[in-house]
C-alpha cells in the first residue's frame, strides 16, 4: 500500500513539473511577444538582433519536452521567412539572393529546433533549401550538423551536395553525393549525381535533375515552391532558346526582326524541347512563359525577354 501511494506521488510530481515547464514557457514566450509588439521601431538594420528566447538551454532539463519545442521553432521559421517575403519589395523577392530582407534568425530558429531535436530532418532539408541564398557558411554548417547527428541519412548528402552545387564547387559536390550513395536505402542516382558533378556540374540537365529530387522529397511547402520555381526558370530558359534562335534564322534571312513575337508562333509548331514539352500559348495568342506571364521581344538585340511581372527567377545556370 506504502509503495502505491509513493509511485502515485511521484507520478503526481512529474506531472505538476512537466506542467509547470510548459507553464513556464509558455508565459515567457507571451511576455516575449508582449514586448514584442510594443517595442519602439528601429531601422531594418537593427531588427532580428536576437533571439528572444534560446530554447536549446533546456536541453536536457524539459523533462521529454524537446521534440514539442523543436516543433515551436520549426513552426517559427517558417513563418519568419513566410512574413518577410510578404513584406519584401513590391518589384518580387531575389530568391537568389534573401538578404535585403533580413532574415537573421533563421539561423537561430534552426539551430535551436536541431539542438533540441537533432533527428528533425525537415529542419536540415528546409535550411539546405532556404539559408544558401541568405549565408552559404550557415547552410553548410547546419547540414554538417545534420549529417553528424544522423550519418546514415543519405538525403542529408544530397542537400549538402546541392549547396556545394549553387557554390559551383562540383568536385565538394561529388564527394558529398559519393558518401551519400554508400548509406543505407541511398537511390542510385546519387552515385550518377556524383559522377554528373565532375562531367558536367554546370549544365541545365544537371540543375533539373537537382530540382526534381527536391520537389520529389520537399517536406515543407515553402521548399517545394522552390524547386517548381526552378523548374519553371529551366523550362522557361529551353523555351528562350528556342525562340531565340527562330528570330537569328529571320534575321539572317530577311535582316530585320519581327514586330512582334506573334509573327514566329507558326515557325516553332516544330521546335522539339527538353521532356516533349511544347511552347504555351494564352488565349490571346501570345507566348508565354511557365508561369503564365506573357514573354516580350526586345527588338533592339531581337531577342525573347521575361515581361516585367513575370515570376520566373534569376537563372543559376545559362
């Protein structure tokens, strides 16, 4: 009866301290919030200085409660990256290129769910995707980190190999895709990546083949709509090409331009491009691009431009 009561009493006790945690975090991140929001305004310069809360000093002392907290700074990158595209420029935001808008807890956030949850692989993937067009030396380390709390994860070489890939340092890219092919349940195609890294890492072919496997394995929807805005720019770039080079054909024959690309639809009814996919057409017989923005002929170089509203990002490859 004595040893009944004291398990009874000991499991109360957990339970009054485990509350007492979530109690406790939840009332500092209200009362971080609080001050949040009524903090005086300071230049973009001075935002984001710091986390207001460092999760990962509970490491340890949560009582089982690490993986719910991970979650909560998971949750908050996102939603961090999410709110600053919002309120980027109105001209679009650089995918390329994320500083201008400051995104300097990323980082943070994601150091912090991958302390408290080392084998949160969402959180590597989602960093691997998102920080190498804010600090590559970040994206690196998270993945590294990644890779040294879960060594038999091949996707966690696979991202590394990406980020080496933007940095165009193929021959890292290759050693990260051959390290990534020998760990357990690895697709083959990483150890064709790896041989593709030192052939031809810069092609177009390469990045689709690299923008394929993202959108195929993207675990959170912000990674996926870049990967189909990648996809969309390498469609966008055959489609250019091909356009281009019927507009060389009439120059070279005729030795002017077109007035308008409408005057070339008939010409490309036989122009072959990458996967069997065909030039599209709006309702209003213009061309246009993949996503949907009519395309514009810049009749000084005769050549096919992307019109000013399209989304189609900076090309990484030519």
């Amino acid at each position: 009866m004595e040893q009944k009561e004291a398990k009874t009493k000991n499991g109360t006790t957990s339970l009054i301290a485990i509350l007492g945690i979530a109690a406790a975090f939840v009332l500092v991140v209200f009362l971080s919030n609080y001050v949040e929001a009524r903090r005086l305004h300071l230049p973009d310069s001075y935002e984001d200085a710091d986390l207001s809360l460092q999760g990962k000093r509970l490491k340890g002392w949560a009582l089982g409660a690490e993986g719910m907290l991970a979650d909560w700074y998971w949750m908050n990158s996102l939603q961090y990256v999410g709110t600053k595209i919002l309120r980027g420029p109105e001209g679009g935001v650089n995918i390329d290129d994320l500083r201008p808008l400051n995104p300097r807890l990323l980082y943070p956030l994601l150091d912090n769910a991958t302390d408290l949850d080392p084998h949160f692989i969402a959180v590597y993937s989602y960093g691997a995707s998102v920080l190498p067009a804010i600090d590559p030396a970040q994206a690196i380390a998270l993945t590294e980190k990644g890779i040294a709390n879960n060594p038999d994860d091949w996707k966690l070489y696979q991202y590394l190999g990406y980020i080496h890939w933007r940095l165009k340092d193929y021959e890292k890219a290759a050693v990260a895709y051959e390290q990534g092919s020998t760990r357990p349940g690895a697709t083959a195609i990483m150890r064709q990546m790896a041989a593709v890294m030192r052939t031809r890492g810069g092609s177009r072919d390469t990045a689709r083949q690299m923008y394929q496997q993202m959108l195929a394995e993207a675990e959170d929807q912000q990674s996926r709509s870049l990967a189909e805005l990648r996809l969309m720019e390498l469609d966008s770039l055959d489609e250019r090409d091909a356009m281009d080079e019927t507009l060389k054909n009439i120059v070279d024959a005729t030795g002017k331009c077109p007035q308008q690309l409408k005057e070339i639809v008939p010409l490309l009814a036989k122009v072959k491009l990458p996967d069997n996919k065909d030039l599209q057409i709006n309702s209003a017989g213009d061309l246009v691009d993949p996503a949907g923005e009519p395309y514009q002929l810049d009749r000084e170089k005769c050549v096919v431009t992307l019109g000013p509203s399209s989304k189609i990002p900076t090309p990484l490859v030519q």
